[in-house]
C-alpha cells in the first residue's frame, strides 16, 4: 500500500491527496496494491472495519447532464430516491462520462479507499 504523495500517482490522487491535507483531514487516500471492488475488500487489505471506508458512486443528473458524487460509509447504502429528491432525478453514469467529468477512469474509484472517521 503506498501513499500519494509520492510522485509517481497519478496527478489527480496527488490533487485529492492536497485538498484533504488543506482541510485538515487527519488521513490521507491510500492506493492499493491489488484491485479492491468492493468496500469490504478495501476495508480487508487496509485491515479496518467496514464502516471506516468511504465509498463513492456517480449519477448523471437527467436534467442537465451534471456528475453528482455521493460518498457514502462502507457499510450504508445509497438511497438513489433521497438523493433525487435533493438534487433531481438521476441516471446511471457509463464508464466515459465518469472519466470525463473526473478525470479517472471508473474503476480507478474502486482502486483506492480512504481511512477515514464514522460520521454518525
């Protein structure tokens, strides 16, 4: 497991690497040496409990086209109709528009967790 400030890492972890560290965040993103494509996976490798993992997924907002991001604990799911009901209704984001919109590939979002506080 490495950490990203090595140079190395692709520009955009270095990118959210620093605007954790700006904000104060007590850890930063850790890359995993192997694929982990589930939050239980990434909670293993980095050997924390589940709920210690944040886990992402993005929309495609349906009226605008806009990415929505939601991170969520490992352990929850996300309730697609809360978050319509916030932000307008939704629809699934293909491979390409995930990489346009963030910069990663797809499945670079479930490559790399982060350490991080419950919020409960």
């Amino acid at each position: 497991m490495s950490e990203p400030t090595d140079t190395t890492f692709p520009s955009g972890v270095q990118r959210v690497a620093a605007a954790l560290a700006a904000l104060g965040h007590a850890h930063a993103p850790r890359m995993l040496d192997d694929a982990a494509r589930t939050a239980q996976q990434a909670a293993d490798a980095l050997g924390v409990a589940l709920g210690q993992i944040a886990k992402s997924i993005i929309f495609r907002r349906k009226s605008d086209g806009a990415a929505v991001l939601v991170i969520t604990s490992g352990d929850r799911r996300v309730d697609e109709k809360k978050v319509a009901a916030l932000v307008g209704a939704l629809g699934r984001a293909d491979a390409d528009f995930v990489k346009a919109r963030t910069g990663f590939p797809s499945a670079a979002w479930r490559r790399w967790a982060m350490w991080c506080r419950r919020w409960r």
